[in-house]
C-alpha cells in the first residue's frame, strides 16, 4: 500500500526520544526551548512558540491579533477546516476569497475586488489567512502591500511549507506576515505527532502567544498586575489554554528538523520525476512560480477528464484498488455541511469550483521508490490486471 504522504523517523530520531524518556523532563523540559531556537533561527525570524497542534496555533495566533466577535477573517477555501475554524473558536465571522486558477492559493485579484466591496459595506476583515498551499508560498508582497491600504493583519497558514522558501527567503521569517504557522502532524514536511508552532518578529505578539499556551499565565514580572507575593508567584492575566507541547514530541521534532533539507530535496527529486513521466500524460502539473521554492508536501494533478474518458471518481478508484491511496486536498470548506449553513454560494467560488472537480493528490513523501513512481504514472491511464494484447 502507498498512502498519499507519510513520516520518515530515522534511528536518530527515536534515540533522541528515548533519552527524554530516560530523563527527567517529559514536559516543560529543555527541549522545547531547544526546538523553537532552532526553527526561529532556520526560519530567520526572531520567536518561536511550539505548541501541540498547528489547530492550536491557528487559535492563539487570532486572539493574539485582537480576533473577536464582530470581527471578519477571510482565509482560501482551498485548505483543511483549521485555517477558518481558528476564527470561529474567536466569536469572528468567516469569509473565503476564491482561488488563483494555477497555484491553486489565494487569488490576490479575487482578494482585492472583495476588499473593494468590503470597504464600501464596513465589512473589512481584521485577519488574512494566507496558505501556503502544497508548501508553496502565495502572492505574499502583494498580499502584504493590500494589508497596509485595507488595514488587515496576515497570519500565514504554512502548515504544509517549513522548508520552503519566498524570494529567496525562508518561509517563517514573517517579512511579509504578523504570525506564521507550521504543522507538524505526520504527513507533514516533519513531525512531532502532534505538534504546531507560531513564529512572529513581534515582541508584543511573542508574549501573547506564550501566555496562551499555558493557560494566560505569566512569571515575568513586567508583565504582571500586582507586585509579586513571593519566589512562588505567577499571575494569570487572561483566559488561555493547556496548548503545550511536550519535550518527548519536542525531541522528535528537533532531530526531525536536522534533517529538513534532506527530506525538502528528496521531494523536488519525486516531483521533478512527477514532471518529467506525466509530461505528455493528459494532466496539468502543478505550476511552479519563479519567486517560490516549494517544500512539495502534496503533489497535484488536474485531471484532463475528457482525454482520460473517466471520470475523477474512477480514476480515484483505479488508483485505490491497486494499493495507492490518492487523495483530494481539498474539498472546498464552504461545502463542508458546518460552514454550508451559514449562506456561503458555491457560484462565488468558480476557480475553486473548477479545481475540486478535477484535482487529485498522489503520493508525495521522502520514502517512496522509483518502481513505485513509475506505477503510480502507470496507474493513472492503465487498470491494476489489464493486459495489453500484443
Ligand atoms: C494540517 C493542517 C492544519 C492543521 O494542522 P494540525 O497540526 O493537524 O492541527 C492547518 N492548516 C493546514 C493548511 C493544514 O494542512
């Protein structure tokens, strides 16, 4: 069997947990300390804060940016529930802007026409969630200048991008951002488990965030209301949450990033062999842009259903019978029946419309072998026992 994507743990990995497991640390240790420094300083930016889920992140990055009720988060409907969920955990109001018809991220042409009408009904939003869809980076300059004239916050949703970079720079150095997001769920470009982190070059933002992951509790004194009672003394300053990670995911997650080159170029290998054996193959290829080196979490094609003369539903099939679990990243969010019923169009959304009923993920992770490439192309146009006669 060949899922769509897949962990790599190395015996390094598993050594490095196992001596947090002997130590005595298993949370709220030196590994978590660890892991955020090393991310902050690959990422180029000036704070990490690792927490339990990418989910989590999402969450304390809104309320950090002042998310509320009353308030309007847009994000692409091209991604997992989390990146709209996130605004909804806040009281806030959700929007989608449809997507660009070859990156398949945000349109920044559909971004702007609708901060046009926002403007003239006061319905701004307070928060942009770009995504960085497949590990590659949107328009983020653009994005950036439109939040300056419309007065927005952007929180890039890079859940599928550590490793990537954007003209030239990494992703995660928030030059064109507030807050970015990773994830690191087992599919993802590495892993802890479970596990999130926020980045921001924002003292202000930094320290909220770190409250928010341990229940809105300080122990720096110039954060606190009164003068402290004692050595003993922390101050809870808000509501926040038990979001920790934990050091036995934080070790995982530290050895794992050593390797993050290794398994970010592992990927442009798979992807330029997905290039070069689907080129005259009736699919479109996932379009790279000049400015953007995508870490390749997920690998799309579009299906040319009419010279395939099957449907997306018997090609998924096809595929799934003979041992290789496609997938399709992602049904549109405002489909899903939580999000329906609060009045999203399907018509507003074409680009996205016209994608979802063509697109496909196929498998796309370090460990996959070049027979298993060249069945996964061969699958594609030819049945698992079908013979050809001569
Ligand atoms: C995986 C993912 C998330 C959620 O990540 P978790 O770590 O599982 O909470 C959010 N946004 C996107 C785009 C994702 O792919």
């Amino acid at each position: 069997m060949i899922p769509y994507g897949r962990q790599d743990i190395s015996q390094a990995d598993i050594d490095r947990v196992v001596e947090v497991l002997k130590g005595d640390f298993l949370t709220q240790g030196p590994m978590v300390p660890k892991f955020e420094a090393a991310v902050a300083a690959g990422s180029q930016v000036n704070h990490a804060v690792a927490v339990n889920s990418a989910t989590s992140a999402l969450h304390i990055a809104c309320l950090a940016l002042g998310v509320g009720p009353g308030d309007y988060v847009w994000t692409s409907p091209n991604s997992f529930v989390a990146s709209s969920n996130c605004a909804l955990y806040c009281g806030a109001k959700v929007d989608f802007v449809d997507i660009d018809k070859d990156t398949y991220n945000i349109s920044v042409e559909a971004l702007e026409f609708k901060l046009i009408q926002a403007e003239k009904q006061g319905t701004l939003p307070k928060v942009v969630i770009p995504v960085h869809f497949a590990g590659q980076a949107p328009e983020m300059d653009k994005i950036h200048i439109l939040s300056k004239k419309y007065g927005f916050k952007i929180i890039e949703d890079a859940s599928h991008a550590i490793g990537a970079s954007y003209k030239g720079k990494p992703v995660g150095n928030c030059e064109y951002s507030d807050i970015t997001i990773f994830s690191f769920h087992p599919v993802k470009i590495i892993t802890t488990g479970e596990g999130g982190m926020a980045l921001t070059n924002d003292e202000k933002i930094y320290a909220t965030l770190y409250r928010l992951r341990s229940h809105g509790i300080t122990r720096d004194v110039n954060q606190m209301v009164n003068l402290p009672h004692g050595p003993w003394y922390y101050e809870q300053i808000e509501l926040g949450f038990n979001y920790r990670m934990t050091d036995i995911q934080a070790a995982l997650g530290y050895s794992q990033y050593q390797r993050l080159n290794e398994f970010v170029s592992k990927r442009h290998q798979i992807a330029n062999t997905y290039f070069e054996l689907f080129k005259n193959k009736p699919v479109i290829l996932p379009k790279q842009m000049p400015d953007s080196y995508s870490s390749f979490h997920l690998f799309v094609l579009q299906l040319k259903l009419e010279e395939l003369e099957s449907s997306q539903t018997q090609i998924f099939e096809r595929f799934r019978n003979s041992g290789i679990l496609v997938n399709l990243h992602y049904i549109p969010i405002y489909r899903q029946p939580y999000y329906s019923k609060m009045g999203f169009k399907i018509e507003d959304f074409p680009n996205m419309e016209e994608y979802y009923s063509r697109a496909l993920s196929i498998p796309m992770y370090p460990g996959l072998t070049n027979d298993q490439l060249k069945e996964i192309v061969l699958r594609l146009t030819t049945p698992i026992g079908h013979q050809t006669l001569f």
